[in-house]
C-alpha cells in the first residue's frame, strides 16, 4: 500500500470530503447539530485490509483514551465529553469488521471489532479548518500480520460480521415518476424498471436466501442520491440498479453492466459539477476540482472489486441464459447510484429499448421473468463464492473494473 495515501494531501482531500458529507448529511436532514452537548455524529472507513482509519465526525473537541488496543479482538477508545445522539453501530471496512458507539458517563466509548489482527498506528485530533465546520477523532489502524484474538482469520469483513441475517439487496428500479427515462416505440424506461425491480424481488424472495428492499415500488421519482442513501442506511449487502438502455440506432441491442471505475468517478464529478439536475440533487459544493480526487478516495478498493465481482456473476448468468450481451458488456461509468462506498453496487441496461427484439423482451411478462430468474442466479453465484478483502488487497492493486 502507498503509504502517501496519509500523507498532508491526504488531509485536504478529507478535509473537501467533510464539505461533501456534511452537504448531504444536510440533505437527508440530518443536519450538524450546535446544540450545548457534545455529539458524536458519525463514524466513517478507508484504507483496505492493511491499514484502515476510523474516522470519528464531532461537534466539539474531545479528549481520547485507550482502552483495549486490540489484543483481545477489539480496540476501544473513550471520547470524553462527547455522546452519540442516536445509537450507533454497525459493519466496518478493511480491519474493521463492525463498530459500536455507547455512551459511559459523560463519554462516548467507542469500540471497534477487528477482522483480523491490527494495532492502533497513531491517533489524533483534527480541529475544524479546510473549510469544515466541526472536529474529526481520527484513529489509524494497521495490521498485525496475525488473526484477530477471538475471531476466524481470513473470513470476509462484509459477509463475516458476525451476521446470522440473510443478505440484503437493494435493487433500484431506474428513473421513475417526473423522470420517465428513455423512450421506446411502447414503452418507457421507469415503466420496466419498476415491472423489472418488483419481479426480481419475488424471484429473489422466493428462495427465502435473501432480505430485499426496493428504493421504490410505485411511479415516482427518489433522487439519486436518496437512492444511495436507502442503501447505506440499510446496510446493504449489494446494490443493483435496473435500467435499460437507448440508442440511436435501433439495431443496437443487449444487456450491459456498469460498475465504478476510477474513471468513472471523474466522469461522475464532472457531470454533477455541470450544473445540471445531478449537481442541484446532490447539492454538490461547487465545481473544485478536488472534488474529482475526493470522490475517488470515497470509493472503496474493496468495493470497486466487489462491485466487479458481482458484475462478473451477473453476465455470466445472463450468458447462461442465453440472453443477448452487447459486445463490451462489462462498463464502467460515472453514475451516481454507484457512488455509495461501502456497498457493491452495480448498475444492469437491462437491454435496449430501442430496440424492437429487446424492447418486446422487457415489456413482455414471461421473457422478463426469464431474465430475471438469470440475474438472480448471478447474484446466487456472487454470494456463493464471495471474495475475501485478503485476497482482494492482494491482487485488486490496480482495480479490477476493466478499462473503458
Ligand atoms: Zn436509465
């Protein structure tokens, strides 16, 4: 790992994400608070299976205290003065397999699970500045090299959280009330995104393997953001937007699969620093560049690879399904639903709906259950064979998402 990923430029890159977190914590009504007390707001994760730091989000200074430094499995480090406002916990990155946040006396102990074996590196306090309004605890952890006391070595963070609960999906069916998304001779886009997204569900409820949530179930529109949003809140297991495609030339037919590139992320900055309705729904600071280096940071190595892997089963599925692939099936792109960090998420063009053959599959009841029954297999084959972060550390150095 590059260790100047920690470097001071580091430190402005985090400082800008703040501005862009606090923006849509704003957003989504949850609002920094100035009440009297000290708050912790939330945690947050980088940094992979090697090195991995918590970041702590405070409304005041804070003083910390260690009170485990990981030998037992766990590290915990007191805050004082400072309480959650509301309870706080769930699954980590990287070292971190889940975090907790109760309040003992007037202070905050916060204590993190380990994946594996690691050590605090260092920890600090990081004072409002770079044009963030509020206090961050940051505490870096590394690793030990050994398995984590008390817990299974090389099990996969996400999966292994010590998670008796069926995996969660969330899938987003495309566009939707005010945003009818493409037209074809027919139909319209939200119109087989909604008829796609709810019988994926069934298919995938069916089995009883999974929990499922969609991010919306009638004709309206959710911003993008907000769709993001309903799949962090959720702890998601993965992410699927459902859409389909649309061509100037009514030949081009096929199913494709988007994940987030490196490349992607820039090409997402741009389109929301435009001006456009992306920029005005997630409220984007402004048109600094800097923001293109911050959006790369939020997406997650161990994420990017994920999200590649779930793309990988998908195709596979619907090759196996025979259904029509275009020919660089597997994209990346800079769409905003991907943008979540914490959540494998891939976008499916279902299929062109310019196209007459694609247009009648997507439209007609039995040829979509096919297709669907074909992505759920994908996703049965994701979860059969989920790739540890180890590994991932190990051999996704350069991303795994293709080249566009
Ligand atoms: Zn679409």
């Amino acid at each position: 790992m590059d260790l100047s990923r920690w470097g001071v430029r580091e430190w402005t890159m985090t400082a800008l994400a703040f501005v862009v977190f606090c923006v849509c914590a704003l957003t989504a009504g949850r609002g920094l608070a100035s009440g009297a007390n000290g708050e912790v707001l939330r945690l947050r994760f980088g940094g992979d299976a090697a090195r991995t730091r918590v970041v702590v989000d405070l409304d005041r200074s804070t003083r910390g205290n260690v009170v485990s430094a990981g030998d037992d499995g766990r590290v915990i480090v007191t805050l004082s003065g400072v309480v959650p406002r509301d309870q706080l916990s769930g699954a980590g990155l990287g070292l971190v397999r889940g975090y907790r946040v109760a309040v003992s006396g007037g202070a905050s102990r916060i204590e993190l699970s380990l994946a594996s074996g690691a050590e605090i590196e260092r920890r600090f306090l990081l004072p409002p500045g770079d044009g963030v309004s509020h206090y961050r605890y940051v505490i870096d952890l590394k690793t030990t090299g050994r398995a984590a006391a008390r817990h299974t070595p090389s099990a996969p963070v996400r999966h292994a959280t010590a998670r008796t609960e069926r995996p969660l999906i969330v899938i987003d069916a495309g566009h939707g009330g005010r945003d009818p998304g493409a037209m074809g001779a027919h139909s319209r886009e939200s119109t087989i995104t909604l008829d796609a997204a709810l019988m994926l569900k069934a298919e995938l409820e069916r089995g009883g393997r999974y929990r499922v949530r969609l991010t919306r179930d009638s004709n309206t529109y959710v911003d993008l953001y907000r769709r993001v949003q309903i799949a962090r809140a959720a702890d998601a297991d993965l992410f699927i937007s459902l859409h389909a495609d649309a061509g100037s030339d009514p030949a081009t037919r096929g199913a494709s699969v988007y994940t987030l590139s490196e490349q992607g992320a820039g090409r997402a900055v741009r389109e929301f620093t435009r001006g456009d309705d992306w920029s005005r729904e997630l409220r984007l600071p402004g048109r600094d560049p800097s923001v293109d280096r911050i959006l790369l940071d939020m997406t997650q190595r161990v994420t990017q690879n994920r999200s590649a892997q779930l793309a990988r089963t998908l195709l596979g599925g619907l090759e196996a399904a025979d259904h029509p692939l275009l020919r660089r099936s597997h994209r990346d792109a800079g769409l905003a639903v991907l943008l979540a960090p914490d959540v494998p998420a891939v976008l499916l063009e279902m299929g062109f709906i310019t196209n007459p053959e694609d247009e009648r599959t997507l439209t007609d009841d039995r040829a979509r259950r096919r297709l669907m029954r074909a992505v759920a297999g994908g996703i049965d084959q994701y979860f059969r064979d989920p790739v540890g972060p180890m590994q991932m550390a190990a051999t996704g150095a350069t991303g795994a998402t293709g080249q566009p």
